[in-house]
C-alpha cells in the first residue's frame, strides 16, 4: 500500500510526529509535527521525499499546514456521517 510505504520512509528518515493522508489515491498530505517543520522543508530532503512519494505513485505532495493531529480526516465528515461512523463501532 502507497500510505504504508510512504510512513515507513518517513519513519526511516527519523520523523516521529507525522501521518501521510491520501486523496483520491493521487495526492499524498503530510501532517507532520510543528517541531519537524524545518526538517521537512530542507530543500534536499524535499527533493528526495517527492522523488520517492512519486514513485510510489502519488501525483501531488501536500504539506497540511495545520500540522498533525488525529482525526484529522474526520474534519470533513457531515454530523450525519459522523453518527453513522459512531454507530457502527
């Protein structure tokens, strides 16, 4: 799977404080911790990391500003489809 290979190469490359979100399995957005913000945007690794995402298949490489968070997918969700998701627990 894309989003596990794209962790595992953030992961390899010490980032602690991320997830990788995929939209419409073209777009990878990087939720990454206030505190690796810098790391994220040194233009080397920036070039590595797109290189690598692409090749995995992912047309576009979004940063989520806000940072990570959890639920964060979930933001998007109507109260109605909230309700559903909680029913089905």
């Amino acid at each position: 799977m894309k989003v596990d290979a794209a962790e595992t190469f953030m992961r390899d490359n010490g980032f602690r404080f991320f997830r990788v979100r995929h939209h419409d399995d073209r777009t990878a957005r990087l939720e990454v911790g206030p505190q690796e913000f810098n790391r994220l945007l040194d233009p080397a690794f920036r070039e590595v990391l797109v290189a690598h995402f692409k090749a995995l298949g992912f047309s576009y490489v979004t940063l989520d500003l806000q940072g990570y968070r959890t639920g964060s997918m979930n933001e998007v969700l109507t109260e109605e489809e909230k309700k559903g998701y909680l029913s089905n627990k």
